[in-house]
C-alpha cells in the first residue's frame, strides 16, 4: 500500500497527517510502540492504515450516518484511540467478536494493531455492513463481516474474545455476548453504569480509565 497523503475532513478544511494521527494517539497506546526497529515499522504501517480508514469514514459519513462524531481529530481519539487501548489489554487471543461494530469499532483498530487475530465484525444494518465490506477491501483486511445480527449466528460459534460498544438493548446484547464468549467480554462504557454485573458464569474487574475522560472506562469481564 502506497502511502497515504494528509487526510482533509470534509467540509472542516483541517489536514491531519499520519503523524498528526499518531500524536493525538499516544495517550491511548502510551507513546506508540519504541525499541525494535520492527515495532517502529508496525506503528507506522497502523498509522498508514488509519490514515485510510479516517478518510473513508469521512466520505461515507456524508452520505450516512457512520458517526455523530464529524471532527476528524475526535474521530481519531474517541474512535481509533479508545478502539487501540481496547487492543493493547486484549491479552492472549485467537478469535475475537466485534459486537454491533457500527463503523469498525473496536474490531478494525484492533485488527490493525493485532493482525494475528481472527476479527469477525457483526453489524446488522446493511449500509454500514457495507461500509465495513468497502473498508476491509480498502486496507487488504481479511477481517469477517457478520451482516447480520448476533443471535442469527450459528448456535455453537464462539469467540475467545467478545468486545463491544454502546448498542441497543446493553442487557440483551451483554447477556448474547456471554453466550458467545470463551473467555472473555470487553465493553467499553461508563463507570457509573457497570454492564457485565450479573453476566452468569464471569468475575468482573475494576474498570479502566479511558485516557482524557472523567467517565468512560473499559470494563473487563474473564469467564469463571
């Protein structure tokens, strides 16, 4: 993949370089990856790759609604940056589920950052399953799309790994979700609002703060 140019939001006359992406991303992933010259490479080919993947979200956005979020910078924190933090306390992993991934998050960020992984993404509504399907195309990703709901899929399909977001109906999605996960269930929230207590058969840990915010924090959920 040739390298990407500065990405322009849309309409908001701003460029954001990959670097510029990278520096708004080092709270989220502690500075970016440093010691081996490898690891270098790998943050650059991500950053690359992101720099794709914002300039997609940017169009498509204009045409749906991917995200309420239109300031390519908060994009960049919010989706990529959080999606990132997710990935990097994803432990050993071989399968993940992306639970109502939306636009991507955090299944594509992740998949980027953990290329070893086998990512299914899971959304229902079909304009943005086709965003994801144009996105993995885009980046040479070899990520799933589930078009569809959770619950359609196969009974005996489980993941090592379900992470997830804000969707409809938390308590029906979280308790499918434990359904679907050996291992654990990752969900990005608030700290007020702790999703995964009674998720029968899981211990529930502390959660994380998220970097920049008062309220959002992941919460980690490991199998009994």
């Amino acid at each position: 993949m040739e390298a990407p140019g500065p990405v322009r939001g849309w309409g908001l006359g701003r460029v954001l370089t990959a670097e510029a992406i990278g520096e708004l991303l080092q709270p989220y992933v502690q500075g970016g990856p440093a010691g081996t010259a490898d690891a270098v490479e790998d943050w650059a080919r991500i950053l690359g790759q992101l720099s794709v993947y914002l300039e997609l979200i940017l169009k498509w956005n204009a045409r749906i609604n991917l995200t309420a979020i239109r300031s390519p910078e908060e994009i960049v924190r919010r989706h990529f940056g959080e999606s990132l933090f997710v990935g990097a306390r994803l432990g050993a992993c071989e399968t993940l589920l992306d639970f109502g991934s939306g636009a991507g998050f955090p299944g594509i960020p992740i998949q980027l950052m953990r290329p070893e992984v086998a990512v299914t993404l899971a959304e229902s509504r079909s304009r943005k399953a086709a965003f994801l399907q144009e996105v993995l195309r885009t980046l040479g990703l070899r990520t799933e799309v589930w078009a569809g709901r959770v619950e359609g899929m196969p009974s005996g399909r489980r993941f090592d790994v379900v992470a997830m977001r804000a969707v409809e109906d938390m308590t029906a999605a979280v308790a499918e979700a434990g359904r679907r996960a050996k291992e654990r269930v990752l969900v990005l929230g608030t700290a007020g609002f702790p999703v995964l207590a009674g998720v029968e058969g899981f211990s529930v840990g502390e959660p994380v703060a998220l970097p920049g915010s008062d309220e959002s924090v992941l919460w980690i959920a490991r199998r009994r």
